[in-house]
C-alpha cells in the first residue's frame, strides 16, 4: 500500500491515499477505503451502516443516465451509503429488500437534484467512448480512482454547464482501437491504481429491452417435441417460408423448445433457396454468415461439429433473408439438432443487439476502487490478458461479476479463475450491494434436525441450486421463498455464505424467516465458486479455511460442490476429498449436476450424493421412478434431486412430494446425510 502522512496541526495522522494491494506480497493491516472496513478475516469488504437513504427509480431513465447515477452512488456511498437505486422491475418486487432494511428513505422524484445535492463530492466527470463500448468498463474503474462520474459525451454536455459545471477528467473518445486495446491500456496504467484484493468482470451494456409484442407476428414453423440433449435428433430439416413472401425479407428465429433446460437449438448449416436458386448458404460463426445474421441476441457460435450456432434456455437468433423481388418459393433448410423451436415473421422485430450501459454492480466497483473488464476466455488474445491479470492477485482473490459466451464461457473461466486460485462471486446483477455490504448482521443458525429412524425406504432430498450466485440470493430466491408451499416439504436451499459480507440483512432474512423444512446450505463449491480439481493443491487451504469459517459464521454445514476439467464434470480426488474433510469437515456434499443420483463415502467419512438434476415437475417424477424402478425393497436407498432454480417452485415440490407412495420419504439434506452415514456404519458425530 502507498501512504501519505499528513500534517494536521501537531498531529500527525496516516491517511492511505490508495487501496492497491500488490500482488504475491502479504496484507499486513486491513485495507481502508472512506469508512469501508476490509480486515484479513473478510472475503468482502463492510460498509458503513446506513441511517437514511435518497431513493431514485431509473426504471424510465436511459443507460446511459443509469450509469451516471450508478458511478455516483459508487462514489456517495463509499463514506456512508446514503443512495439506492431501482434499475427495473425486480422480481421480488421493486421496494421488498428496501422495506426490509428499516431505514428511513425519502423517494427522489428527480434523479438530477441529487446530483446537485452530492456535487461537491465528485471531483468531475469522466467520458466514455460510444465507439469502444468496453471504454465504459474503463470509464468506470478511473472513476471510483478520480471520485468522478461515468457519462456519454450528450450527458457530457449537459454535466459541464450550469448548474452542475463539472470538469471533465478524462476524455476517453478516440483512444482506444477496440475494446482490448483498452484493456491492455487500463492494466498498463491504472491497475496499480485499483485494489487488488477484487476483481470485477462486467459486460460493458446490456441489450435494450425488447417491446411485449416483438414477436407477435411470428408463426411456428417447427418444433421439436420431445427434451433431447445429446442430439440424436439431428437431420436436415426443410422449411417452406413461401407463405411469408410478399414484403421486403423474411426473418427465421431459433429459440429454445424447452427453456427450462438449457438445452436450444444446435445450428450447423443453413441453406435457402428462392425459386430453386441458392441465395444464402452458410456455416455458423463463419464470415458467410454474418450478412444474414440479424439478431444473435444471448447466442454462441464455435468450430465444434465443424461449426454451429446454438441458443439456450430464453435466448435465441434470428436470421434475415432477403429474396430477391417477384420470388414466389422460398425454401430453407437447417442441419440441426436439439431442442429447437423455429418460427418465421415478414414483419421486422426490434433486434436486442441494439445495447445501452447498465448500472448494476457498478456502484461497488466505483467504493471498492476495483479495476473493471470484460474479457473472453475462448479469444486467445483476451484470454492471455486475463491470464496476466489473475496471475498478479493473491491466491484466493474473488472476481466478482461473470463471463460472455453463456455456458461454455462460464465453464472455461470458471476453470481458468480456480487455475489462478480466483474464485468466482457472480454477482453482475446485483444492485445496490453499497447498501447491503452495510447492514446489520442479525444472524440465527438454523437447529440440526433429527433423522428418522432409518428404514427400508427410498429417501428422497431436493435441492435448489444456483446458490453461489448473489444476484438470485437477491432476486430469484426471494420469489422462490415467497411461494406459499414453502414448508410444506422438505427442502435444502443453497446460497452463498458470502452473504454474511456482501448482503447480511438478506441472510438474516431467509434465516429468521425459515422453517423447520428450510435448510441452507452452500452453493458451489464453498464460500466461492470454483472448480477443486483445476485449483492448485497449495493454496486450496486457505480457499477451503476461507469456507468453513463463513460456513460456521452463516451456520450451513453442507456443501453443493461442482467439479469440471474441460466442460466435463468429474470426481473429487481422493486428496481433494480429503482437504474437504480435513479443513471444512462437512455433513455432506451434494456433487454436481447429472442424469444419475448416486450415494457413497469418501475417504471413508464424508457422505457425499451426485444430484440428479431435473428442470420440470414431469421430469422430476420420471426420474424418481427411474433411479427407485430395480430397488428391492430389502434396503434404504437414497435419491438426490437437484431441481433447477430459474424454472422450479416449492409449489412445484410439493406437487412432486405428493405424487410419491408410501414407500417414499422426503427429508432435509442434513438428515439425508445422516441417514446415509447410518446406512454405511458411521457414527454421525
């Protein structure tokens, strides 16, 4: 750390003037950051406790704006959070976790008043480059450095004249050739400048959102049936958009048949033809395709299957062709596999790859004075740079925020991070985390709860996942927990146990308000996301001692742990199992994510269950009566469900728990566990 001393009369007073931690040299003294605590023992650091609260909703307002405000509440509530913002509709409800906080809060009607109420603490303002969207990452890590807001050059104008007549500090237009370049610019002259206890991956813009009858006037063309995930169903398959002729282009848009499983459309080639003429003929993710691509919206193309385009779960594409005047046939057809749904439109959609600048997470890398990137690990020139940075970070260094290209990308960076001993807080949705990382911790550890008497039964545990992920602790899992059948059934819900920095009003919130069917458990794979076996072995104890002191200070006892090596999920090792039991010792762990559930013990001690994983009420029956069908009746023998978050209910559970006979129980994960070391001969102690 740098420090300045100070004269201050007689007194002489140590003021650090930056929060740069450099890399492979040791924390000595807890970092300061305004009135920001971030003490060694911490993950996250703690803001300063809110006593009243200036509330503005920018759910009306641009980008653009979103951004500006969002850099001055970095900024504000760095010395003590006194702005919370209301980006869009949040599914918990818009005033929920406000409500919640019991802090007095005045509505702002107008955004730009509380910009003239903190003027005098920003030093000024800092432009982003509309040319270069990832100068917007850049905009943002210089202004938690300069105390300065983030704007477009239109807000720029409006920021330098009366009444605000804020300088400019930095003008970014013009200086960067892409978005790398400004990367390889930023960790050249202000990484030395940022903390370097944090990392902070944010996608530069969102796309703008779509209007509700955007695709009113499309019509199925074709749609897989049935929920195929290893592409036995691929065939090429001919369309007759004929019907769709009449006006300038016809646009064909894949989506997923099943959103709920994160199994799309898998495209290898496309071929259309007007009036028996080729006029488009192309291989996803090639330079031939791009004339037709009209909208890739949330869409990945690789060179596997020698080259395919796929979309999963809400995401989609959509192509647009354009035949030529007079054309009276037009045929297309699609070398494809999966769960595809296609549907065509004469009518032109609104593409969501028209994008503006969001404002989430922003605010906590502006406090934090956190270096801000987004880089892909499946680009070799980006991927080297994030490689350089993660390698001058101390082992157990959190990246917060998340990863481009949808799955693969989470896999790969996932992996790489672990590689680098970073490990993941996904958090690039989560708002208002100043306010939250400041709230009172009014904890209450959840009381073990006695197994049955074991039996010859089938046990049955479910377990919602995504608990690693802090956006749905805020978002999701609140509606998830809001649904009138939970309690009704046993259910193991996992979080985060990072929540006890980040948000501990909303762990104390699902602790108090559990019953005695809720269990928090937590999420992959301990305090962090990351993947065992890619995490170096010499630095895995303080990662693993990291987690179980947050799991005794959160009171969850059990883990959800996932492990891939090259997009594959795979096994605990023996010396990874061991590191578990020798510095976390848990209940259990619930592994992974797969068609199977199996039970067995580690190292001879650890109870650990492979979650099969289920996204839908049908699937989750059939999968309960596969895994019991051979089963005797002579034995226990233990099934464990892992239902997907983002399309599964307690309502949904319960249903599920109903439809079961009476040769079934459903129990919490601590019992299931219990239960499990019973059935083998261990001692529960």
């Amino acid at each position: 750390m740098f420090r300045k001393l100070l004269l201050l009369g007689l007194t002489m007073v140590l003021v650090l003037t930056c929060t740069a931690v450099y890399a492979k040299k040791p924390n000595l003294e807890p970092e300061k950051n305004g009135k920001i605590q971030w003490s060694d023992s911490q993950a996250l650091p703690t803001f300063a406790k809110a006593k009243h609260l200036d509330v503005i909703d920018l759910r009306a307002n641009s980008g653009d704006e979103k951004l500006l405000f969002t850099t001055l509440q970095g900024n504000v509530n760095r010395e003590i959070p006194r702005i919370y913002s209301i980006e869009v509709d949040y599914e918990e409800g818009n005033y929920t976790w406000l409500n919640d906080l019991d802090v007095p809060y005045t509505m702002i009607e107008e955004p730009w008043n509380l910009l003239m109420k903190y003027k005098k603490e920003i030093a000024g303002i800092i432009i982003y480059d509309p040319e270069v969207e990832d100068s917007i990452n850049v905009a943002t890590t210089m202004a938690g450095i300069e105390n300065a807001v983030v704007a477009s050059p239109e807000l720029a104008e409006k920021l330098t004249n009366a009444p605000y007549n804020l300088k400019v500090i930095e003008d970014l237009r013009g200086q960067f050739k892409d978005g790398l370049d400004a990367y390889k610019w930023q960790f050249e002259n202000l990484w030395s400048k940022t903390t370097h206890r944090m990392l902070v991956g944010l996608n530069p813009s969102r796309g703008v959102a779509l209007p509700e009858d955007n695709w009113d006037d499309f019509q199925t063309i074709i749609q897989e049936e049935e929920q195929i995930r290893d592409s036995e169903n691929r065939d090429v398959y001919d369309l007759d958009l004929s019907n769709f002729l009449g006006k300038e282009a016809v646009y064909l848009r894949f989506q997923d048949a099943f959103s709920n499983d994160g199994w799309g459309p898998a495209v290898h080639e496309v071929t259309v033809k007007a009036d028996g003429k080729i006029i488009a003929q192309f291989i996803p993710g090639s330079s031939e395709e791009e004339p037709f691509l009209y909208d890739r919206n949330q869409s990945n193309s690789d060179e596997r299957f020698d080259g395919h385009r796929w979309a999963d779960a809400g995401n989609y594409f959509v192509y647009k062709f354009t035949p030529p005047a007079g054309t009276q046939d037009l045929d297309v057809s699609v070398d494809m596999w999966n769960q595809f749904k296609l549907s065509a439109s004469n009518v032109q959609p609104q593409s969501s790859e028209k994008t503006e600048p969001y404002g989430y997470l922003r605010d906590y890398a502006v406090a934090n004075r956190a270096m801000v990137f987004w880089l892909e690990t499946n680009v070799p020139e980006e991927k080297e740079l994030f490689e350089r940075i993660l390698s001058d970070v101390e082992p157990n260094t959190p990246y917060l925020g998340w990863f481009g290209n949808d799955v693969a990308g989470e896999f790969s960076s996932t992996e790489l991070t672990s590689k680098h001993s970073v490990y993941v807080v996904p958090a690039d949705w989560f708002n208002n985390m100043t306010v939250f990382s400041g709230t009172k911790r009014n904890l209450k550890k959840q009381k073990p709860l006695p197994a049955p008497e074991l039996t010859n039964k089938i046990y049955v545990t479910f377990t919602l996942g995504e608990g690693d992920n802090l956006q749905y602790n805020q978002h999701k899992l609140r509606q998830l927990w809001d649904d009138e059948a939970r309690g009704s059934v046993p259910i193991n819900w996992s979080a985060s146990p990072l929540l006890y920095d980040a948000a501990p009003s909303m762990l104390s919130h699902y602790q108090h308000t559990a019953t005695e069917n809720d269990l928090l458990i937590a999420g992959p794979s301990g305090a962090g996301y990351i993947y065992p076996t890619p995490w170096p072995d010499d630095t895995f104890e303080k990662y693993a001692k990291q987690t179980n002191k947050y799991m005794k200070r959160t009171g969850m006892d059990i883990i959800y742990a996932l492990n891939r090596v090259d997009e594959q999920n795979v096994p605990l090792s023996e010396s990874e199992a061991q590191d578990y039991i020798d510095y976390i010792n848990p209940k259990g762990i619930f592994l992974s994510w797969e068609n199977t559930s199996e039970t067995s013990i580690l190292n001879g001690k650890l109870p650990q269950s492979i979650l099969r994983g289920a996204s839908s009420v049908g699937e989750a029956k059939e999968a309960i009566a596969e895994l019991s069908a051979e089963w005797d009746g002579k034995s226990p023998l233990f099934i464990s469900m892992g239902m997907l978050s983002w399309s599964v209910t307690p309502s949904d559970i319960e249903e599920i728990a109903n439809s079961l006979g009476t040769e079934y129980e459903v129990v919490r994960g601590d019992q299931y566990f219990e239960l499990v070391k019973e059935a083998n001969g261990l001692s529960s102690n």
